[in-house]
C-alpha cells in the first residue's frame, strides 16, 4: 500500500510479471547476502535506461538472425500501424522449426519523419522484400510506400471502413455518431449497463455494436424525451462480431479464417425483403477481399482440404499454386514425401540436384492428402498436426508455415496500445531509441 500510494502507481502493478520477478529477485539476495542496503542494490535510473537499450540491441540481433533463417526457408508476415504521422510499428510473424507461432516487434519509429519511416520501411533490417507479406489498413499514406511489395488488406479494416460507410449511407453514419454524442452529452451512460463508444478511425463497427448492446435501454431513454432510434436497431452486425474477434487473435492462425468468414458473411448478407434502404445498400458492398494466399491457407487446414466452400475454377487454381510451390521447394533440395530408388553412379547422378522432378510424384502427395481422412485432436492445432505428420507430408508442412501471415494487423495495434502507457505525462521526455527498446523488450518472451 504505501508503495503504489508513496509513488502513486496502479493497484495492479503489484500483480504484474516484472514487479514479481524483481521481488523475487530482491528476497533471494536477501537469503545470500542477510541484510543488505537497498541503495547498494537497486541502479541508478541513468543505468537503467542504458542498460534497457543495450539488453534490447543484444536481443534484436538474434531475433533478426532467426528470422533471417525462416526467411530463407519460407515467407513470413509483417504487419505495421501508424499510431500519429509520426510514430510508426512493425511487427514480424512467423512460425519456428518447431512449430510454434510468433510474432515480435522489430521496430517502434516514434516522433521520426515520414521520410524517416519510408526509409525505415524499404531498408527493414536487409530482409528481402520478397518473402515478406505485408498486412496493412487501407490509409493512402499506407499504400502508396507498400507499392511494390507483397502487401493483403487488414481484413478488420477492409471490412469497417468508415469512410467507404460514408460514401454508401452517410445518413446512417451520420445519425449513428449524433446519436452517441447526444447520449454522451445528457449524461445517460451512467444509466446504462454497458457504454456506448463513437466512431473509430479505422472502423465504423464500434459505434453499432454498442448502439445495438444496449437497444433496449436506449429506445426507453430516447422514448422518454421525444427521440427514436428504430432504424439503428436493426442494423445487422451480429454474424460480424464473433469473426472480428476470430480474425483479431495472434495466439493461433489466423489467415485460414478469412474464407470461412467471408462465406458466412456473404450468406448473411444477401438481401432479404423485409430490408430497410439502408440495410439493402450495407449488404450488397463487397466487406471482404479475397486473394489466393487466403484459399490457400484453408487448403491447408485438413479439416477443409477439398474446398468445398469454393468454385471448381478457385480450387484448380489453389492445386495449382500448390504444386507449383511444392516444386520449388524439391528443386531447392527438399526431400520428396517419399525417398526415391537409389540411382547407379551416372552422369545425371553427379548432378542429380537439377534433374527434372517427376510431376507425377508432386501429384500424388497432393492427392494423397486431400484423400486422407485427417482427425484433429483440437481443430485449431494446425501447426500441432503439421508437426506429427511432417513426415508424411514433408512439402506441405513446409509450406504450411504461411499462414504465420495474419488477417488483420491488429497485432500492430496492440503493440501500439502498450506505447500508450509508455508514453504518458509524466515520461514525455524518453528518447524515441529508449521507447523503441522498451516496447522490444516488452514484447521479447
């Protein structure tokens, strides 16, 4: 108690994992050394803040020198988000020989120039830019530096763009945020169970979602002084909010996802008669975009490897892409699903790394896996599955690591929210290299 009210820190600090493992710490030099001055013990602030850069330079080195080693086996993700025009995050993707997902921040650019970022994005530590597959909102600011990158659209931001609301009902957006504002501004959210929020920048479901939470209450208060709010309430929004929350998660794939939401959406937003105006135009725009990585993704789920969600003409093109990617992987030395005969010491053996690979043998490890019947003992362990047969299916379990590519970049945002509390009134003098290396730090295992 007179800690966090001497030095007047949060309640919960005392639960957090660094205050813990630092009185651990404390009692165990304790036990060793009896008592000892604590001045003797704890660094100068100075120290502690040099050190954290140091500590996080150490450790960025052999994240990147990781990385670098799954980039030359297989395409990871990145993801990136602009908190102001002058801050900027990157965050890496990936998934480990071991078959574990990962995702670290590479780089916390804050208060640096739009120059200063461009660069910092074309450089990006020496990584080649073609096995990077950017996830990014659809800001021009955005789009105009990944122009000649591999770059998918957040699907979060795809799907709840304000401004494309705007354009299509504007009456409704416009209706929707007066209404919070005038919620906010009688002094009702008090009165209600759960709080409403106005529109975000990046995606306009925040203000429905708490409008249509507390419907009930709101048409009772609105009633109650002469207002109405009958066409906000039969926006529907409910399908979309399980499949934001779905698409938002970093501690599973995610990319798998996006065609299986995107189906469910579609079926749910086919006009139906009773539709309002409105309701008619929200259904009918296209929420989701779809590129080949994300129906490749599903094929590589077992659980859904025919693609029975998908045209004749879309699945052709995904075994397509399929065996073309597995014959790169054979031609850069791979071992084939199964071992072939052992050749008599020939000329074509002495150059047997560029001997032409049997289509055929390509074409029955793909049939062979759409064929099987899989089991999955928890049916979002995909990389769990991967690993138990990764001796039956060598090609695909090493082509099964794009989906460390994630849906949406809400990683990124994540991480920036952390820089929120790192940043506050009373640490606006911390150098943009010591933010950097705390958010790093922050984000390390």
């Amino acid at each position: 108690v007179e800690f966090c009210c001497w030095d007047i820190r949060p309640f919960h600090m005392i639960a957090g994992k660094g205050f813990i493992d630092l009185a651990q710490e404390l009692i165990n030099v304790g036990a060793i050394h009896c008592r000892v001055p604590v001045e003797c013990v704890l660094p100068n602030p100075t120290t502690i803040s040099r050190k954290c850069k140091e500590i996080a330079t150490t450790l960025r080195q052999d994240v990147l020198r990781q990385i670098s080693g799954i980039m030359s086996d297989i395409n990871v993700g990145m993801t990136t988000d602009v908190w102001t025009d002058d801050n900027l995050i990157i965050t890496c993707h990936f998934i480990t020989p071991e078959y574990k997902l990962k995702s670290r921040v590479l780089t916390m650019a804050y208060q640096c120039s739009p120059q200063k970022k461009q660069k910092l994005l074309v450089s990006m530590h020496g990584f080649d830019a073609v096995v990077m597959n950017w996830v990014t909102d659809q800001g021009s600011n955005i789009i105009a530096v990944f122009t000649r990158y591999c770059c998918l659209d957040c699907q979060d931001h795809h799907a709840l763009n304000p401004t494309k609301l705007r354009d299509s009902v504007p009456e409704i957006a416009e209706t929707a945020k007066a209404l919070v504002k005038f919620v906010k501004q009688m002094g009702l959210v008090s009165q209600l169970t759960k709080t409403v929020r106005q529109m975000s920048d990046t995606r306009f479901s925040t203000v429905f979602l708490g409008v249509n939470q507390e419907c009930v209450e709101l048409q009772e208060k609105l009633d109650s002084r002469g207002g109405r709010a009958e066409e906000l309430m039969t926006y529907p929004s409910s399908p979309r909010c399980p499949a934001q929350r779905e698409l938002e998660g970093d501690q599973y794939p995610t990319l798998n996802l996006v065609v299986l939401w995107h189906e469910r959406l579609k079926r749910h937003c086919k006009p139906v008669g009773t539709d309002s105006r409105h309701q008619a135009i929200i259904r009918e725009r296209q929420k989701v975009k779809i590129e080949l990585v994300h129906m490749l993704a599903i094929f590589l789920w077992p659980e859904f490897c025919q693609l029975c969600m998908l045209s004749r003409t879309e699945t052709e093109d995904v075994h397509q892409d399929t065996r073309r990617r597995i014959a790169c992987f054979t031609a850069d030395g791979e071992p084939s699903s199964e071992p072939s005969a052992k050749r008599r010491t020939t000329i074509v053996a002495e150059f047997e790394e560029w001997v032409n690979i049997p289509l055929n043998e390509i074409g029955d490890a793909l049939q062979q896996y759409i064929s099987c019947n899989h089991t999955m003992k928890d049916d979002r362990d995909m990389l769990g599955w991967c690993k138990s047969h990764s001796g039956s299916f060598p090609l695909l379990a090493r082509h099964l690591r794009v989906i460390s590519i994630p849906a949406t970049s809400r990683s990124s945002q994540r991480n920036f929210n952390a820089t929120g509390l790192t940043v506050d009134k009373r640490r606006t003098a911390l150098k943009p290299s010591t933010v950097d290396a705390i958010l790093f730090l922050h984000n390390s295992d």
